[in-house]
C-alpha cells in the first residue's frame, strides 16, 4: 500500500506548482474574469458566431496537430515567449487599472497573458502557429456588447475624433468647435457618436490584420508590430477623414440627405483602402519558422531556468504580488471624498430628484455622489446638478442631456467666468436658454473632459465634480450677477472639497 501510494503524491507534487499558478494569476485578473462573464448574457449574434469559428477553428488544428506531435508536454516548462506575453500582459494589465481603468482593454490583456500561460504548458509549435487565433479572441472578447453611454471606452477615441476633425475643419477656413463629441459648427452641429469614433473600423480593421497574419503564417515581432501601428494609423486617418467629409457635407453645405448616403459608403472605401495597404505591409514581414526537433527546442527553452530551482516559485509569488495589487486598488478606487455642499445665504435652493434618465446612468455607479437642485440667485433662476466621482467614466457631458430630452444646442462657447472658473457656455432653445458646466477638483478647474482623464495618470483616485448650471432664461456670461454667482458655486464646491479632506 505504501508503494501504491509514493506515484500519486509524485503526481500531486507534478501538479501542485501549475494549478498554483493558475490560481494566482485569475485572482490578478478577477475583475476582467467578472466583466466578461456579465457581458455573456449582451453577446451579439456576429460575436457568437465568430467566436464559435475561432474555438472550432482552434480545436481542428489542434486535433490534427496530434497526429503528429502531442498538444501538450507532460511538464511545466519556462519558455521564454510564452512567459514574457504572460507577464507583460499581467503587468500591464495592473499598471492600466492604476492609471485608467478600461475594462475592455483589461480583458483583451487577460485573454493575451492567458494565451501565454497556456504556452508555458502546450508543444512550442502550436502555441506559436496560433498566437494570431488568440489575438483574434483577444480583440472580439472584450468588445461583445455594444459600447455606449456615458464617457466609457468610446471617449477617448469620440473626443480626439471631434478634435482632430475640428483642426481639419479649421485648416479648411471651417469654424467649429468640438465639445465632447459634438462638433458645433455656425450652421448646426455634428454629434460623433459610436459608429463615427473610429473604435469600430479600428477593431475590424485588426481583426483583419490578425486573420491575414495567421492564415499567411506570419510571424509576430518587430516587423509585425511596425505594421500593426501603420495599420491603427491607417484606420483612425481615414475615420477621421470621414467624418470631417460627413460634417461639410451635413452642416456646410446642409445637405443632411447625401451626408445618410455617403455614411456607410465612406466608411467601406476607408476600411478597404487601409486593408489593401496593411496586407502589402504585411507581405514584408518573415513566415514563422517551425521547430523540426521539439524535444531539443523544449530543452533548449528550459536551459535559462537549469540552475534556478526557485524559478518556478518565484513566477508563481510575482503573479501573487500582482493579484494582491489588484485587489487593494479596487477597494482604494471605492472611496469618494466630498462633504455635504452648502450654498451661500444669497443663494436660495431645494433639493429635487433626478429624472428617470439621471437615476438610470449614475445608478450603474454606486459610488457616485450626486445632487439636484433648484436655486434662486437674485434675478438668476434655474437648476443645478453636481456629480462627485473618482472615475472619469462616471460623468456624461450635459449637452449630450440638452439634446436627448429635446432641447437643441445653438452655440458652445469657452468663457472665463472667474478667475478661476473656465467653463464651457452653452445658447440652448434658440438662444432662449442659457446652461454652463464645468469640472473642479482640489487642484484644478477645466471644461475640457480629456484633461479630467489625463489627471488619472498623475493623480489617481482623486475626487472630481461635475457642475451643471442650467438657467431658466438666456443670460449674459460677462455680466457681474453671473461671475458672483459662479464664484459663489465654485467656492462652494471647493469647500466641500477641503472639507472632507481635513475630516
């Protein structure tokens, strides 16, 4: 019996090290493991289908490749590549969350370092015939429901889009100014919304670049990520071409009709441009060169580990460490700091609650601190609404509001207030109403939404408001009631600020 028993505890100890490891390392990715499983249940039927193809596909080159050589090594081996994506992808996934947490480009980080983990396991020949196929899984994963609302992933590339378009527009004696994802012209106003962004040329557009890549058997290095940017650079320019076409078109020469026409068409002409292009790029880059002796090559990958008995240990504490990261920035990233907002004396007000639209959109954030109410200042009457969050993705650019409850957006306007409030000022309703926001922390004042994302990058988790001020008749931005009165909300909002800072 005792004999019996010594192989089975030979087997645990076999596996004791890559079951650890593979315990750590989706604790680390946790929060993109619970993203993707609730955004199953959005799955889109091309996404479905396409992931369906890409599994089959995965499983049909794997059953024939065991006719010829075994899928998987019956070791845990160190290989150099297989390592160096898991860990760059661990490590990068850590260093997204600190400094600007997009889901979407965590979980595409999660399948990448997964691939590698895996590869650390499979026959070294398949694993790298297939890192394409995994490429592709890592780009239709993340993006599987529909990207919307709020800031979310599609700001950033809906904003540069409105701004790059606006310089266009400027260099073509055009004058515009983009506000969000608005681009208000003297005619109307173009509204980038998500097909318009570029997010979804530039994500067929790789798909494309992956698919041709594992097809042709390219190889993944140097060359390859050379055309992979000429590629992004590729798509993005001819998005934003588009739209600066779709906005002369719509607003200066108001012909909103051929703008509907020409939508898909352009779209379609970019994409095929930019493909033909990134396949001849492509042709230059070297096919991937198989291993013919896998017992040679494993032997060979594992000879910068021969002397390091604590290789294995350590791989598997420093996935520890970044679990153990990850874990503590979401309970840091939780906390919002703001007191209790107090008015002045002159400023008269009374809480009222959100409309239904309001209640819906910040209740997806839980930690967000929000306030409605109606004021009366002087002659000055109308609305306020403040939202206190640390995350960028929480606030929703309140022209974007105007619009959607029916109130149209004349002319946006970058106005000194006060000398420390620069704002954005909003003509509504043909010029009937009159509304102004802008962003303030403890250290800074702004009216731009990518200067509140940029703060991340050096001051995470701090404590932003978003103040809306809608007034009930058009107003003058440079008249004295208005700067005491914007003066009074700012420092108000200022104080709240220091106060829950010295609590």
């Amino acid at each position: 019996m005792q004999r019996a028993d010594r192989p089975n505890s030979g087997v645990n100890l076999v596996w004791l090290a890559p079951c650890l490891l593979a315990i750590a390392w989706f604790l680390a990715n946790i929060s993109a493991v619970k993203y993707l499983l609730s955004s199953l249940a959005e799955i889109s039927i091309v996404y479905k289908i396409s992931t369906c193809f890409l599994i089959v596909a995965l499983t049909a080159r794997s059953i024939g490749n065991l006719n010829r050589s075994p899928m998987f090594w019956s070791n845990f081996v160190l290989r150099p590549y297989p390592l160096l994506l898991m860990l760059g992808a661990g490590i990068c996934s850590t260093a997204l969350q600190w400094i600007i947490d997009i889901k979407q480009l965590t979980v595409l980080l999660f399948v990448l370092g997964t691939y590698g983990l895996w590869g650390l396991f499979a026959e070294q020949n398949f694993w790298q015939k297939n890192l394409p196929l995994a490429g592709l899984l890592a780009c239709i994963l993340p993006f599987n429901t529909q990207v919307n609302g709020g800031l979310g992933f599609g700001l950033p590339a809906r904003v540069l889009t409105a701004q790059v378009v606006e310089h266009l527009l400027s260099a073509l004696h055009v004058g515009a100014v983009s506000s969000y994802d608005i681009i208000v012209l003297e005619n109307g106003i173009a509204h980038v919304d998500v097909p318009c962004s570029g997010i979804k040329t530039l994500l067929v557009g790789t798909l494309f670049l992956f698919a041709a890549t594992w097809l042709e058997g390219r190889q993944l290095g140097l060359r390859w990520l050379a055309v992979y940017a000429a590629n992004s650079i590729l798509l993005l320019s001819a998005n934003a071409l588009r739209v600066a076409i779709l906005v002369i078109v719509a607003q200066v020469f108001q012909q909103p009709i051929y703008a509907e026409i020409l939508h898909v068409p352009l779209g379609l002409v970019g994409l095929i441009c930019a493909g033909f292009l990134t396949w001849l790029m492509l042709q230059k880059v070297p096919k991937i060169k198989l291993e013919k002796n896998l017992e040679f090559s494993s032997n060979l990958d594992s000879e910068i580990f021969k002397n390091r008995p604590l290789a294995k240990p350590g791989l598997i504490m420093v996935v520890a460490v970044l679990a153990l990261i990850s874990q503590l920035y979401h309970v840091e990233n939780a906390q919002v700091a703001i007191a209790p907002l107090q008015l002045p004396a002159q400023v008269a007000s009374e809480f009222i609650p959100l409309n239904a639209g309001e209640q819906r959109f910040f209740g997806n954030y839980p930690g967000t601190i929000t306030e409605k109410r109606r004021f009366v200042s002087g002659n000055l009457r109308g609305s306020m609404l403040t939202v206190a969050s640390t995350s960028w993705q929480t606030y929703h650019a309140p022209e974007l509001c105007f619009v959607a409850s029916g109130i149209p957006v004349n002319q946006i306007e970058r106005k000194r207030l006060t000398p420390s409030v620069i704002a954005r000022w909003l003509s509504l309703k043909d010029n009937q109403l009159s509304a102004t926001y802008w962003l303030q922390s403890q250290q800074r004042t702004t009216d731009n939404f990518l200067s509140r994302i940029g703060s991340d990058i050096t001051q995470k988790n701090h404590t932003w408001v978003l103040v809306s001020i809608l007034f009930d008749s058009s107003v003058n931005p440079e008249s004295p009631e208005i700067q005491d009165f914007a003066t009074a909300v700012h420092n108000t909002v200022d104080r709240s600020l220091q106060g829950a800072k010295n609590e």
